[in-house]
C-alpha cells in the first residue's frame, strides 16, 4: 500500500487510499476549506489515542467532528433549533463550528474536559476532499494539521515537515494551499449562543444572525 509522508495529490486513488487507511485506525492528513487537517474515524478509539498524540493535543481538548449534510449532523448532535438552526443555516458548509448537544448514541472519546461530554463540535465544510472522505465513510474526527498551539498548516509540504518521522500519519493528501482562517466556534447550548473563537466570520455577523437572521436552505 503506498502510504508514507509524501504528499499525494488528492486525486480519486489517493482519496481511496486515504480512506482505506482511515478505516484501519490510521491518522490521515486532508485539506479543508480553512487550513490542513489531520483527520480520524471516530468510532475507533485507538485511532483518535494515534491523533491526540500526534498532535499533542491535551485530552481535556476536545475534537470536532466534520460532516457532509443533515443526516450526519442527526447522527452525531441533538436536532438543532432556534440560533442554531438559524446560524446552520446561513453559514453551513462553511467555516463554523458549532458546539451542540451531543446525541446519546454518539459515544465516540472526543476528549474535553468532564463537564462537555455530553456535547459535540460540528462543521460541514464547504471542500470537496473533506465531504467526499465524510460520504464515504461518515462523520469524521478532524483537528488543524500542526503541533498542538504551533501555526496551522496551509500547505501538504507544510504537514510533512511539521510531522516528519511521526510513524502515526499514514497520508497526506495535497490539495494544494489552504490559507483560510480556522473556523468560528459557537456554542448553542442555552438560551443565547456564546462565541468560543472568531475565527472566518466576525462574532457580530453571528450574533446578529442568532437573533434574527434568515436561514437558507
């Protein structure tokens, strides 16, 4: 199988072995339509272990899952409503995470300190490597392809460097530069929405869209 920490260029041989490896418990790396990912299969515990240490990540950080339409949104998160429906449906696919109820039978070890167990960040991006990853194999786990608090990656070139020796990163798929700006995270669990992190889109866009704003779609 031809893995290793040479970029591929994500084509539909490279996304098939980026999903084979992805279905053995393998850490992939993946463009987005923000900056590099590194990306696991969520219902394999070993597999989101292989990411936290990859990255470094503290375990009381917890990782979002990135889906491809409403019936994955349904299979990881409670059924939105209000300013979170409204928010989904302005900026989804997109840059925006959402933190949501987590649905009961979701039980996948994202990390997170005790008190968020019971939540789950969501993101439908708006890339085509990503959703066509997610319609093959479901709601990922995925988290910025670089060390943990290091500079996002916005190339495959970057990763590789960032990550060179590290036996845990199986693929890097090359879909060329990624220079947008980490997502916004909004949290949608009580009556008012609470911004975690600007990041695309402006709080004040998102405030004003959770209050009043027109939904699409």
């Amino acid at each position: 199988m031809r893995v290793g920490l040479e970029p591929l260029l994500a084509d539909p041989e490279s996304l098939a072995l980026a999903a084979t490896a992805l279905r053995t418990g393998a850490v992939v790396a993946i463009p987005t339509d923000t900056v590099y990912g590194l990306a696991a299969d969520p219902r394999q515990p070993k597999a989101l272990e292989r990411l936290f240490a990859l990255k470094g990540r503290p375990s009381d950080v917890a990782l979002p899952v990135l889906v491809d339409g409403r019936a994955q949104i349904a299979a990881v998160a409670e059924p939105l409503g209000g300013a979170a429906e409204r928010l989904a449906g302005r900026y989804w696919p997109g840059p925006l995470t959402l933190v949501l109820p987590r649905r009961r039978s979701f039980t996948a070890a994202l990390g997170g300190p005790p008190s968020a167990r019971g939540t789950v960040g969501v993101r439908w991006p708006d890339h085509p490597v990503v959703l066509a990853l997610c319609r093959e194999l479901g709601p990922m786990a995925v988290t910025s392809a670089n060390r943990h608090n290091g500079p996002p990656a916005s190339r495959a070139a970057a990763v590789a460097e960032a990550f060179a020796g590290e036996h845990e990163l199986t693929v890097i798929l090359d879909g060329g530069v990624c220079d947008g700006t980490p997502s916004s995270v909004v949290e949608c669990l009580g009556p008012q929405p609470r911004c975690l992190r600007q990041g695309e889109i402006p709080w004040s866009d998102l405030e004003e869209c959770a209050r009043d704003g027109p939904a699409r779609g």
